[in-house]
RNA sequence: GCCCUUGUAGCUCAGUGGAUAGAGCGGCUGCCUCCUAAGCAGUAGGUCGCAGGUUCGAAUCCUGCCGAGGGCGCCA
C-alpha cells in the first residue's frame, strides 16, 4: 500500500467515525510545503459553510497517532498533515527493502495490446514516428512493471493503397521483372529488385504522380486490388518490398531501445476479411453505397455526423478501416486482448471514432474489451509548423538521432573526465545521452498536446533533460563505488537530520502514484515530470550532504542507503520511460 | 459549415475543483584546494486568451466569443 492510501484510510476512518463517507478522507501532497505534508480537504467538500469546525474534530481523531508530526486545522477546513521524521524514515526504509522497491501493483491482471510505432512499407521512419514510438514503449513499460500481460504489435502498414502504388511504381522502373509477366505462378527472384533507399525515394513520386494523374492512379487502385486478392508476381514482388522495410525498420527501432512481441501488419489478417464483413452483415448496419461496402455508425444522439466507415470500395478493395476491423477482431479473439491501446497521432481520432463504434455495433468487440485511441500531438518545428528540413524535407529518424549524439559528443569532449575513456566508450555514451535527451524531452510533454521540437533546446543538456536524470543515477554510482572502496557500510535509515534530505524521502513516498497514475492516464509525462523530482530531490541531498566526509557512521551509513534506494528508484523509472544509462558521463 | 485538440512568465512546458499558479531555458548575482559544475544557491519575471455561469472555493467544470493547429467516404 502507498503512503497517500495508508493516510487516506486513516482520514478515511476519522470521515466515518463521524458519519461521513470514507470517501472524504482523501489525501494528496500539500500544495503548502511550509504547513504540512500532505493535506486533506474532505472536510469543506462534506460540511461547506462549517468545514472549519469538521475539519478540528477530524484532527481531534488523529491527533494522538505517532505516525504525525502535526495535524492541524487551517483556514476555512483544510487538514494540514506532517508526517513525524521517525515515521517518514521508517516508510521510506520499507520501501527500499521491498524487492519492487515499493512500486506499485495492478489489482486485477489485464492483457494490454498496445498498437504503436506505425512503420509503413517503404516510409523510413522519421520524427512523425518518434512520439507514437516512444510514448507507446514507455506505455508498454509501464503496463508490464504494474504486471499486467503486454503485447507490443507495431501494425505494420503493409496492405493499404501505398502498395499498389509501389508496385506501378516498380512496374514503371523496371518493366521486364518477371513478378509483372501475366499469367506466371511462380520462380520469382529470392533478392529484392528494389532497395529500402530506392523504394523510400519511389514512393513520394508515385504518391504524387497519383494524385495529379487519374490514368496512374487507377492503375495503382487495381494493382491494390489484384494484391489482395492473390495475384502471384505482385505477392512476391509484395513479400521483398515487405522484407526489406522492415528488416530496416527493426533496426530503427532496435536503436532506440524498443522492441516488438509482435511484428504482425494489415496483411496479417487479410484472409479473415471476408468472414469477418458477412458477420458484421448480421448486425443489419452494412450497406452498399455508390458502390462501396459501408457500415453505418451513426447514432441519432451524435451531435457530429459520422461518416459512414467503408469496408470495401467499389472496386472491392480492401481498406485501412477494414483491416483495423479485422485486427479488432483478431486481438479479442485469437490474443484474447482485455484492454487495445492505439498510440496514434490525434488527426485519427475521427478514424478511430468510427473503427471503434462499428467494432461495438457489430458486436466485433465486446463492451468488455477497452478500446482508445491514445492521440498525440503534431511535433512541429520552431516556426510552429511541422518539423522539417531547411529543404523542406521531413528529417529522418536516424539523422535526429545523429544529431543529439554528435551535441552530446561535443559536450562531452569538455567534460575533463573524459580523458581516460576509449573513443569507443566516449561514442556510446554520446548516444545513450543523446538518445536520453531526445526521449525525456518529448516524454515529458502531455501527449495531446502539438509540441515544438527546438533542436537547440534539445541539445543543451543542461536543467530539466534526459541528461540531468542520468547524471543522477550516474553520481549515485560513483558515489557508493567510493564508498565501498572506503569500506564504507551502508546503515538502517535515521530520521532525516536536513531539510534536503527530508524532502527526498517525501517525494520518494509518492512514487506508486506517479506510476499509478501514469497508468491510469495512459500518459507517461506524470512519470517524467516525477523522475525529474527525484532526480532534482537526490542532487540537492547530495549538496547539502557530504556524505563521504560525513564523521558519524550511523548518519553516513543511513545517507548511503539513501543514496542507494534512490539511485535504485531512479533507474527503475528511467527504464519505464525507455531511457538508458551509462556507467560515467 | 460541423467536429476534435489547444491557448498559463520573454521562450518551451507542468499543474489531481482548494490556500500565496510552478519548472526548465534565457536575464541578473553568487558557488569548483571538498563525493562528476551535464551541478547547486539566490533574484527578477503572471489580468492563467476574453466575457459570463455553476460552486463555500475555478487555470481546472459549463456556455458564448476570439486566436492557433487539425479532421470531415472510396489515402493512411
């Protein structure tokens, strides 16, 4: 149990004791750190106009309990709340000898699917994938420590319109390939005709040739359609376009940090399209259209009309709401999903409105199966539009990673430290550090939320960054080596003899509900913001108190066990956000 | 036109219906013979877009208006 839920059962109690619902005895951290630590003000929600006068007998009921330093009445009812130094120590140190450090746990186990990182075939990965990726694996993290079951599945964008596009595109390029002979069933070349750099220039032109020339346009929607429905030249020209995106696309993601347990696409569940439209005929709410497959999810309630969702287009082809559908109906029933989470930019929202609804009025999901979409915000450059090259281009991933490595590489060669360390380490910590200040720059803004990417910003490194969290845990490391070196042993926690040292051990109190909560919102910036705290908490402690110079053993052997949980809590969050750390920097 | 998101310090952003709205950057002032200065301490900086409403209490909830971004059937 947390600390804010012990003192809510124990104000909870007092509520009751005194005809009241528990309820108000809720508890949270004192906006007022002068007046206590923690407060309550249950009191001027139940009495109102008497609050002060409640709020008095419920300090009456706790006043005698040792756990509390003070618990007074103050202004028109709230109860302000601190903790004795004896108490807070005792909690602290019961944190830290709990083998999940005191994180929470979930109740009920739950099997979460969450969708994110949206590779497509032939699209590099670029910053427009770098928040769905990040935020969808720190969501995952998250989910896992609470020890809820995970699946992480990125979607893969492998079936849709794009590819009939590619596959004129290929077509118009290199005509003689036998994958476009008519009539040929098989002996298809084993190596890939195409390059993952050749198709990503590829599709921008055949995208745009598209849309200014109907005559191609058409051409591409009927390449879509004879791929699905099994044309074998362009199902194995489709296989090596598949292959090579995403054997590159994996090594993207390998290098931030995030791994897959599922690689499966839009063309995973191709086979089950049709079975799954003649069950959701059943529903009465699919219809033709101007030719086209649609289901109606309009509700007479809505104040926005909804569009209905297409199914099949005229030509019968397939879509992206078709295979969404289809996922829908492949994670219920084959993964068994209790919970979907879609980390998607926000513009699909309208998307997933209606992909959800026809989910639920087809009976595809059950009302037991959570369904979000887990929108985010545009990342926009310094001018407030999207973030783009100075030609105008969209800026790839590997070269924002390049870019805060080689800022994180100069800022290390001023490090005086660092004149011991192998070029090779010196690398690797760049980009660790590099790739630190990327993460936690974009974890720590609300997802929903457009947010600017300043390149400078993200490559100072200085205050509330990436970085700072890792020099966090990087001093406490250097600091218990030291110590153990000395011989230096670590002791039973002692109440807290410095205001700094008190109010790390507070902030650490509040670690289950940053990830509770992170949890709850889907929102991994609760937890970024909360890391920060800790890691700001641990460097004033440490200037405040010397620790290795300290003469009395009982007091330095409780500061390194300090010390030491906190440097244990801040790695475990780091690791839920998805941000390494190095040895030394 | 309808719908969604958003508007908080010079800039970038936090903020769970509660008291005196917080960080970082940038500005100014200090601190390395002392556990890593990617640090610490201090200081200045606010009509929480505007107007109403609900409430004992609103940056937070509701309504309207204004600004910004986005979406609105055969792309994803």
């Amino acid at each position: 149990m947390s600390l804010i839920s012990l003192l809510g059962e124990v104000f909870g109690s007092a509520f009751e004791e005194l005809g009241l619902d528990r309820s108000y005895g809720k508890v949270f951290p004192s906006q007022r750190p002068e007046l206590g630590d923690f407060q309550c003000n249950g009191a001027l929600a139940a009495a109102g106009q008497s609050a002060r006068s409640l709020a008095t007998a419920v300090v009456d009921r706790a006043r005698e309990d040792e756990r509390f330093g003070d618990v007074l009445p103050a202004g028109p009812g709230f109860v302000n709340i601190r903790l004795s130094d004896r108490f807070l120590a005792q909690w602290v140190a019961e944190m830290a000898s709990d083998p999940r450090l005191g994180a929470p746990r979930a109740d009920e186990v739950r099997h979460v699917v969450v969708d994110y990182g949206g590779p497509n075939v032939a699209k590099p990965m670029h910053v427009g994938h770098l928040r769905s990726t990040i935020i969808g694996d720190a969501l995952a993290r998250i989910f896992a420590h609470l020890g809820h079951r995970v699946t992480r599945d990125p979607h893969f964008g492998d079936w849709g319109t794009q590819m009939g596009m590619l596959i004129i595109g290929v077509q118009e390029r290199l005509p003689g390939l036998p994958y476009f002979e008519e009539g040929r069933q098989g002996g298809y070349p084993s190596e890939s005709p195409i390059s993952l750099g050749e198709l990503s220039e590829l599709y921008p032109e055949v995208a745009a040739a598209c849309a200014s020339d109907p005559e191609r346009a058409r051409a591409a929607r009927r390449a879509t359609l004879e791929l699905q429905e099994g044309r074998p030249g362009y199902r194995a020209l489709w296989k090596q376009m598949v292959r090579v995106s995403m054997e590159s696309q994996r090594a993207d993601f390998a290098r931030l940090g995030v791994e897959f347990d599922l690689w499966y696409g839009e063309s995973t569940v191709a086979d089950r399209v049709e079975k799954m439209i003649r069950r959701m005929e059943g529903s009465g709410r699919v219809s033709k259209s101007e030719g086209a497959t649609v289901v109606e999810v309009a509700e007479p309630e809505d104040q926005a009309s909804l569009p209905p969702l297409l199914l099949r287009k005229s030509d019968g082809a397939a879509l992206y709401a078709t295979t969404d559908l289809a996922t829908i109906e492949m994670r219920v029933e084959d993964l068994g999903a209790d919970v979907i989470l879609y980390v998607v930019d926000a513009r699909q929202a309208d998307h997933f409105r209606g992909v959800f609804r026809a989910a639920r009025l087809t009976g595809l999901a059950p009302f037991r199966v959570g369904l979000e979409h887990v929108g985010f915000g545009t990342m926009n450059g310094p001018d407030g539009r999207p973030f783009r090259t100075r030609e105008g281009g969209v800026v790839r991933l590997g070269e924002l990673i390049e870019m805060v490595t080689a800022a994180a590489r100069v800022r290390l060669e001023e490090n005086d430290l660092v004149v011991d360390y192998s070029s090779e380490e010196r690398e690797a910590i760049a980009e660790t550090v590099g790739l630190a200040a990327l993460k936690f720059g974009d974890l720590a803004t609300h997802r929903a939320s457009n947010y600017v990417f300043d390149p400078e910003r993200f490559v100072s490194f200085s205050g509330k960054t990436g970085p700072y969290l890792q020099y966090g845990v990087v001093r406490i490391r250097s600091l218990l080596a030291r110590a153990a070196a000395e011989n230096l042993a670590q002791a039973a926690l002692i109440p807290p003899s410095r205001p700094a040292e008190r109010d790390l051990m507070l902030t650490l109190t509040l670690m289950p509900e940053a990830i509770s909560r992170s949890a709850s919102e889907r929102a991994p910036h609760h937890l970024a913001e909360y890391t920060y705290r800790v890691a700001v908490g641990f460097t004033r402690f440490y200037d405040q108190c010397h620790i290795l110079s300290e003469p009395d053993p009982v007091q330095q052997g409780s500061w390194l066990t300090l010390a030491r949980y906190t440097g244990e809590v801040l790695s475990m969050l780091l690791e839920l956000l998805g941000i390494d750390v190095p040895e030394r920097m």
